[in-house]
C-alpha cells in the first residue's frame, strides 16, 4: 500500500475529497443507479441475492451509496511493451500482441488476440490467467482459503497420468532440462495455455517462453524489485536460478520463471473487481515513478497524438477498401455501414488530443513518469483475497502516461458492462484516491475512448492479418453498443467542456 502522511485536520480531508471527486454526471448516475436497485431489492424482498457470473457480456449488480464518497465507500468481495524502435512501425498500425503465434511480437499498447484454433479463456481445461491460473481443483481451494467465490465451472481437466510433465513442457517449447537451472525436482506441470505451471515437492511456478529479450526481463526484475521497496507487493517476483539469473537463454527463445500465485481471475463484468483492478494499477504506476533501470531502458511511450493520428490513418484506409470492395461480404457491408459513424469518431478522436492543455500535460508527465502494465486484460489480474487484485505479465510494461492503463481498463469493462457510468465512477474514484485525476488527464481519457478501437482492431486484423468467422460477431458487437457508447461518451465529454 501507499505510505500516507499523519492525519490531516477535518478541513484539509474534506477538501481533499471535494477535490478528488470523479466528474459529477458519473456521481449523478451513480446516485440513480441505487435508487433503482434499492426499488428492484424492495420488490424481490424474498429472492436469494443472485451470483455473478464472470462470462463475457454478463452484467453483474453494483450497489454504491448515494452520497459517492470515498469515505463511505466499502468494498465487499463479489463474484471478482514501449517498444524497440525496430518495432515501433509495426506498433504503429497492429493492434494486438502476438505471442506465441508465429508472429513478431507487438510492443505498446494492446490485447491479445483470439488466433482460429486458440482460445485465451480456455485452454486444456484451465482457465489463462497470465501467470497464475486454477483448475477447478485449485479454485474450490482457493475459496476455502481466502473466502472467496469461485470463478464458473470451468471444463474439468484432463487426469494428470494422461500427459507427463515433459510433455507439457515439450508442448510449449521448454526445454526439459530447464527446471535443472532452478534447482527444481518436478513433480507435475499444468497447461496454463501462454505459460505452465510447475509443481516442485515444495512450491508452485510459472514457467514462460517469452519473445522479449533478456535486457527486457532485467528490466522488469528492477522494476518489480524497485516498487516492492517502495511498498508495492501486487505481484508475481521472478524466480532467481541457481546462478542467480533472471531469465535463461536457449537457441533463439527467452524463458523465465516467477512465483505462483493462488487466486482467481478477475472479471470485468464486475463494478467492484473494475474497481479493485484499478486502485492497483494506481499504485503501481505512482510507486514506479523516479524508477531508471541500470542498463536497458525501453523508451516511452508519450506520443499518444501521434498514435491516434497514425491509428486514424489506418482506419480511413480499412473503411476505403471496404467501400471500393467490387464483392463485398457481410463483413465490408456492415463496415460500410458504420463508416460514417467511425470516420466522424476517430477525427473527433485526434481533435480532443491536440488540446493544447492535453499536450502540456504529457510533457510536464514525462519528467518524473510512472510506468504502465500496458496489457490490462481480465487474465492478467487475479483476485487473491477480499478486494486485493494482483497484476500478472509485464511483458509489455513501459515508460507512459497512467491514462493508457486507464482508457485500456474502462474500454474493455464498458464493452463487458453496457457502458455503464458506474464502471467509470468506481474506476475513476480508485485512481483518485492515489493521485487526483486532472482535467488534462480526463482529456486524454476522452480522446482514446472516442476512437473506435474495437471496429479498427477487428478491421485491421481481418484485412492486414487472417479473416475468422468471429469478426463479423466482433463488429456486429461494437454496432450494437454503438448507442449507449455515443451516451457515455456524450456525458464525460459534456462535464470535461463544461
């Protein structure tokens, strides 16, 4: 946690409070949003509670106060890479993190995309979560030993005298004799689908084939070494070798191995697990500030102008040839039809970032910056007890501006949640406990939600990479949200102006 001064006069903490408040039209709706649960509770007085459900597009209920203060707010627990220059033009236009895929990996800003015939939510009956992941047979544990809800059933895994711990490592491209380099007598491995599990007589670990370089890997060590003494303990450390290395080195590929940690994964479907994500993410990047690695340091990522013009530029030419297409598929009509809407987003996208206060902000950012995650996803976040959310995979963390870690978080729990205000509330009301967000900070915010990233990714990916199937869902997804997306947008753009 944070260190905090002495308690400050009654005065001071209500001023501090005023001050930290996310922007009124998300404490309005807030307000309304208990109102109306309140009325829902009153007419179902003899209902069980109902559980959540952590699957995609579920919406789970949030129950908040009416007077959204930071002080009244009590959490319960609920159903919970800046880049080489070589790279920096593929960063540019790709959307994704390619690992694993054949492909050269993708520094910056991004998520991980769903390749035909792999699944990130699943796979080999265990649920990915970075570098932590449950069987049901660990998640049932799990609750037991945090009080926890379990995450959904997931499929039962395979017997574990079906596939030897070679195996599974030969199935990720590990060396078999790796684990002699830790000192570890291996008893049993688990697919965790971007990485395995490793179970010693002793401990658990995380064992990973990366595409990051070993200066990268010692990169990350200090980092996560610098922020643990500054107080930050969300996360996974790296497991030393014998020698005392940090990550090995076999042909062209790059392993390394961190800690196990127990818990489940989070899920954006929740208010409250958005909530605890982002007060972790929070701290992170303001514990990280004042950090420089000895040796490498990856370069900073505060060119976000520039990245949504590029990005801007890419989308008109998707939309173009989708309109010239002389035998367009239901993939090109949809996206002609939604290509008014798009065009208008994404320049009014590039507008927002060049406020002049905006760039002001990132240049005054830049001369003690904090560092980002930089691939926020639900399988990068474990819940390990009541509302303490660890962070997992840091692959792709860098140099940046904390409103990349936060447009990433809120864009993808909105889409999860209807675009509710409440999710930008308790996201908003986490980070300002930290830090106080500033007008600037909103701006940015503003700008990288407008842009249409989920229509652009899909398009980019269809047209540039492979086509699937799952596309056309992906953009008839974003068309459908499309109303209470411009709603959102509407309001906070309304309270930033004014």
């Amino acid at each position: 946690m944070l260190r905090r001064p002495g308690k400050s006069p009654e005065w001071v903490q209500e001023l501090l409070r005023e001050f930290t408040k996310p922007p009124y039209f998300l404490q309005f709706s807030w307000s309304n949003l208990q109102g109306k649960q309140q009325s829902s509770t009153e007419k179902k007085t003899t209902q069980a509670e109902p559980s959540q459900s952590p699957e995609k597009g579920s919406e789970s209920p949030v129950s908040a106060p009416s007077q959204p203060s930071s002080a009244t707010l009590s959490p319960r627990p609920e159903q919970v890479k800046a880049a080489h220059k070589s790279a920096q033009s593929v960063y540019d236009t790709a959307p994704q993190s390619v690992y694993g895929l054949g492909a050269k990996p993708v520094y910056g800003p991004s998520v991980k995309p769903a390749r035909p015939g792999n699944s990130h939510s699943e796979i080999g009956g265990v649920t990915e979560m970075g570098t932590a992941a449950t069987t049901n047979q660990d998640s049932q544990l799990a609750a037991k030993q945090t009080g926890l809800p379990t995450a959904s059933p997931q499929t039962t895994a395979a017997p574990e005298n079906e596939r030897s711990w070679q195996a599974v490592l030969h199935m990720h491209g590990i060396p078999v004799g790796l684990p002699t380099a830790y000192g570890w007598n291996v008893t049993r491995a688990v697919d965790l689908g971007g990485a395995v599990r490793v179970m010693t007589q002793k401990a658990s670990y995380t064992l990973k084939k990366t595409h990051i370089p070993m200066a990268r890997v010692a990169f990350l060590q200090q980092l996560l070494t610098y922020v643990e003494s500054q107080g930050f303990t969300r996360f996974a450390p790296f497991q030393p070798t014998k020698r005392n290395k940090y990550s090995l080195s076999r042909g062209d590929h790059v392993f390394y191995a961190t800690q196990w940690l127990q818990g489940r994964q989070v899920t954006f479907s929740s208010a409250k697990e958005v909530g605890w994500t982002a007060q972790t993410l929070a701290q992170f990047h303001e514990l990280s500030r004042g950090f420089e690695a000895q040796g490498y340091n990856p370069p900073a990522e505060f060119d976000l102008a520039g990245m949504l013009r590029r990005r801007s530029q890419d989308l008109h030419a998707l939309l173009m040839r989708a309109e010239v297409a002389t035998q367009p598929d239901e993939f090109d009509r949809l996206l002609r039809d939604i290509a008014p809407a798009l065009r208008e987003d994404a320049d009014r996208s590039v507008q927002w970032s060049d406020d002049v206060g905006a760039q002001s902000f990132l240049t005054a950012d830049e001369e003690k910056c904090g560092v980002c995650h930089l691939d926020v996803i639900p399988e990068n976040f474990i819940l390990r007890s009541a509302e303490r959310v660890y962070a997992l995979d840091f692959d792709l963390a860098t140099f940046a501006p904390r409103v990349l870690d936060v447009s990433h978080l809120l864009r993808r729990s909105l889409q999860r949640q209807n675009w509710s205000e409440s999710v930008a509330y308790e996201c908003f009301l986490q980070y300002n406990e930290v830090r106080p967000f500033t007008t600037p900070e909103y701006i940015w915010v503003q700008s990288l939600l407008t842009f249409p990233y989920r229509a652009w990714r899909t398009a980019h990916t269809r047209y540039r990479m492979w086509k699937e199937p799952s596309q056309l869902e992906e953009l008839r997804e974003f068309a459908r949200e499309a109303e209470r997306r411009k709603i959102f947008l509407q309001a906070l753009a309304n309270q930033i102006q004014h």
